[in-house]
C-alpha cells in the first residue's frame, strides 16, 4: 500500500469548524503534525493519535504546551517529520488552521512527500476569510458591485507589507501587526482614502472581535486588535449592509475600538 500522508483544514478558530471528512481522516490517525492556531479540543477526535507541534508562535489567545526555546518548526524540518512518519507505516494527517491551500504552504510540503514517493489527500478547510465575513454578516461579494474576491497575504518572505488592489474585494492575512503601514501601501495601491475596511481578529472564536474603519483610520484598529490573528478585508465585501445582520462577536467602530481595548467575548 502507498503511504499516503492526509492534508486536513482545521477551519479558523473552535474545533466544531472542521468538516465531517477532516473529523473522520483525525480518527484514524495514528500521527498529527498540527499548527498553533488549530484548536487544541481537536485532539479529543484523535486521542490514541501522537500529537506532534509543529506551529509558528507570537499570536495570544490559542493555549498550546510550552515546546522551550525554539519558538517555530522550520518548514524542512516539517518536512523531515511528514516523510519519516509516512514511510513508517504511519497514518499521517497534517492538520493545518483553516484551509490548507490559503498560505498554508501545501505546496512545499506536497513537493517534499512527491520526492520521497509519498502520495497526498487534500481535505478543504473553512478560511479565515469566511470566518471573519461570517463575523460581521458581511458577504464577500456583492451583487453588482463586489464581483471578484482577492485573497493576499500583507506579509512578504522579508517581513515587509505587500498592499494591492486586485479585487472589488480585497482580503489580507497576517497584517495585524503592521496595519499602519498597511493602510499606507494601500492608498499606494490606489485604494481611496474613505475605502471601507473591516478588520477582525481571532475570527471563529468566542471572543472574535471586529471593527470598521477606513483606508485613513485602519491604523486605529491595532489598539484593539495586537498581537491576535488578524483578518483585514477592503472594498465591497467590508462595507456595512443596509439591514445588518447580528454576528456573533462584538462589533466596534474606530472610537470606541481605541476606548475600549479589552475583548469581550
């Protein structure tokens, strides 16, 4: 039998997120290389599994053992532990937070197992993305004027911001902590200043918060939304709808964001 190592989308924030095929390929795992922001309740699907960490630190929120001084798994070292578990008879599943194919680095880690003869499996995941239209009851599109969605990550290789403007809606992963200069690469984008921005962060927990600002004021929302992972959507999927609908989560504007930083579930 061909080993076969199984990709599984965790979704954006609690366990009950995950598909019905990504809860039953974490069943029969006898191995899960899991990141930090795949909700540690998880293991309760897989307990005769051997959980192994292998996540990136520096967001708060997500309460995962101490692993001592190296605060990140190195991408060749996850791909050692994915091809050494595989070829030895191992059910493998990677379990990456919401979906692998977003910034989830699949494609080096397919290539890797490709290399050592190594098949894969692709179970989908729900993306940040959603998580946080679902948030503010915001759809990412709109009929008429939101008719194309881009997904961008805000952080390049070097720790810089990458802004653009290539979608009616534009989303950005990984820009919380840089969201000043964000705002300034998108009016470099060409982004109007008055542009409606939503931000939310933690998307998909109990204590997701959001808020709305604009081009000009996204650097107000870092007040409340530091240090948490951050969702940062532009354009028409941001824009409040007429008859908003009631989310989950505490929804603040600009003002009362930089009042008001403690979350509230």
């Amino acid at each position: 039998m061909t080993a076969t190592v199984v990709f599984v989308g965790a979704g954006p924030g609690q366990a009950d997120l995950i598909t019905v095929r990504g809860a039953r390929a974490l069943a029969l795992a006898d191995v899960v290389l899991f990141d930090s922001l795949a909700d540690p309740a998880l293991r309760e699907l897989a307990t005769a599994a051997t959980w192994i960490d292998v996540g990136k630190r520096g967001f708060a929120g997500v309460p995962h053992p101490e692993r001592g001084s190296e605060p990140s798994s190195g991408q060749a070292t996850i791909n050692a532990l994915l091809v050494k578990h595989a070829l030895a008879g191992k059910r493998v599943v990677r379990l990456k937070g919401g979906d692998p194919s977003v910034f989830g680095r699949l494609e080096e880690e397919i290539e890797a197992l490709a290399a050592a003869g190594i098949g894969a499996e692709v179970v989908p995941g729900v993306s940040a993305a959603m998580a946080a239209a679902a948030a503010t009851g915001r759809p990412l599109t709109r009929r008429g004027s939101g008719r194309s969605v881009a997904l961008a990550t805000a952080m390049t290789h070097d720790h810089g911001i990458a802004a653009g403007r290539h979608a009616d809606t534009e989303v950005f992963y990984m820009a919380g902590r840089q969201l000043a200069a964000l705002a300034r690469g998108l009016l470099a984008a060409g982004w109007p200043a008055d542009a409606a921005i939503s931000v939310v962060s933690r998307a998909g927990w109990p204590d997701q918060l959001a808020s709305d600002h604009t081009v000009a004021t996204l650097g107000q929302a870092t007040v409340l939304h530091a240090g948490r992972p951050t969702v940062v959507t532009v354009g028409a999927g941001a824009r409040p709808l007429k008859s908003p609908a009631s989310p989950a989560s505490e929804t603040r504007r600009p003002a009362e964001a930089a009042a008001r930083p403690t979350p509230a579930p």
